[in-house]
C-alpha cells in the first residue's frame, strides 16, 4: 500500500512523518485507511464518520485533530451558540461551523492533541472520544437544536 502524502512540496517534513505514521496507525488499527480528497482520514463506525488531521502547529509541533458533526442543516440560534460556547466535555469541545447561507450550519464535535509522539493508544482514544460523546449525545442533540446525522 502506497502511503498519502498531502503535500509533501508545501509541508515541513515532520508533518508529512507525522501524517504517513498516523496512516499506518489506522489502517494497522483498522485494517484499511480512507482518505478523503484533502488528505483527511475518514474513520467510520454506526454512527457517524469521525475526520482525523494531522497539522503543523508551531516550533517543530504537530497536532492530531479529530473532529465529527453531530448535527448537520441545524438552525444557528442564539440558544444553539450559547450551547457551542458554554458545553464544556472533559475531552474536547463543541464548535458551530456555519454553511454558505450562514442561517444553518453543523454542530461540530472537536479534539486536538499534540501528536509528536502520538501512540496508536492515543489516536483509538482521541477518535473514541469524539465518537462516543456524538453517540452519547445525538438524540438529545436533535430534539433540541433540530438539524440531522451526516449520515442521514
């Protein structure tokens, strides 16, 4: 298997090291890897699809960063704002990303951590907890602000 280099003309090395080590975690973990067109890993279960980057941060540091919407075509309100800015989860955060009308948007679960030495126990744990608070907190999710699954 040929591993993805996203830009290995436009990065620092150390990134694309850290990328094609975190591809070979994922796909040792999961068997197959997939990647979307930005060089983004999709990671799928039952629920919901989970995003995996891998970024440069500053000095020398990358940063894993895993993210999944929880609510897709969601009304942005003020209640659903004050909720992004005020839910705080031991792992993570929630953030609202607007669509191009700006009225609607997703529900954006989020964590990063740096992934110098990121482990194959690190990366399971970081896209558990991402996953697990969507699967935790959909319903709930949905009754309140509106909106659907991405995979709806």
């Amino acid at each position: 298997m040929a591993l993805f280099n996203k830009s290995a003309n436009f990065e620092p090395d150390y990134v694309v090291r850290a990328r094609m080590q975190a591809q070979q975690m994922i796909q040792q973990w999961l068997g197959s890897v997939e990647i979307d067109n930005e060089g983004d890993f999709l990671i799928r279960n039952d629920s919901t699809i989970t995003i995996a980057q891998i970024f440069d941060w500053e000095d020398g540091d990358t940063v894993f960063n895993v993210f999944s919407p929880v609510l897709i075509e969601v009304p942005i309100t003020p209640e659903l704002l004050e909720y992004a800015a005020t839910e705080f989860f031991v792992l993570g955060h929630m953030r609202v990303v607007p669509d191009e009308s700006g009225r609607t948007g997703a529900l954006q679960m989020e964590y990063r951590i740096l992934a110098n030495d990121l482990d194959l126990s690190e990366l399971q744990a970081a896209v558990r907890a991402v996953s697990g608070v969507i699967e935790a907190n959909f319903e709930e999710l949905r009754q309140r602000f509106g909106g659907k699954s991405l995979l709806e």
